[in-house]
C-alpha cells in the first residue's frame, strides 16, 4: 500500500511564512503529477498547485500566484509547497496528493495526505 503523510502545517502571522512537506512510502513504482488542495471552512475544496512528474511545468490557482511554489523530490518522492506573504484568506486544511503507480497495481491511483491545518492570524 502507498501513504503519504504530511508535515509543516502550523500558525503564522500575516505576511509570514510556511514550508509544507509530503512524503510518500509503501510499493510505489513510480510516481506522476503531485498537487496541493485545501479546504477552507464553509467552501469547497480547492486546487492550490500542481506539478508534473519532470517537475517541469507547474500550475497555480490565481490567488498564490507569485506567493506559492510548488516542488518534488524524485528521489525521497517528497512534494513541498513553500507558501510567502500568507494571507488570513490562506487558512485551510492542506491536502497533498500523488497520481502512483504502484508495484502492486495495475493502472495508477490517485493517494492523498492526512491534511496539515495552516492558520494566517495575528
């Protein structure tokens, strides 16, 4: 079986910043698009950003654009969000997600993380 587990959540004041993490273990035999979505209360859930399995290219919801950046590690098939200049609209439930293609498996499956609360507040 695949887990990911999340860390790097936590609480910021405005204008701060934070550096989430996403590590995935288990029978993976390879690895394609990761992404980062998040659930804010009262609103649905939300793609934050993407990235392909190159690490090539990269898509962003327009609300971060130029404050977030999205990255993987192939290697520890780790994805990390650096997010900058938070905002108090940026307090959600973080959710990191993998598209694995498992050694176990035929045909890829989508994995998900266990959600990181990030708070903006001062």
């Amino acid at each position: 079986q695949v887990q990911l587990v999340e860390s790097g959540g936590g609480l910021v004041q405005p204008g701060g910043s934070l550096r989430l993490s996403c590590a995935a273990s288990g029978s993976i035999f390879s690895i394609y698009g990761m992404g980062w979505y998040r659930t804010a209360p009262g609103k649905q859930r939300e793609l934050v950003a993407a990235i392909s399995s190159g690490g090539s290219t990269t898509n962003y919801v327009d609300s971060v654009k130029g404050r977030f950046t999205i990255s993987r590690d192939n290697a520890r098939n780790t994805v990390y969000l650096q997010m900058n200049s938070l905002k108090p609209e940026d307090t959600a439930v973080y959710y990191c997600m993998m598209v694995v293609l498992s050694t176990s498996r035929v045909g890829t499956q989508d994995y998900w993380g266990q959600g990181t609360q990030v708070t903006v507040s001062s």
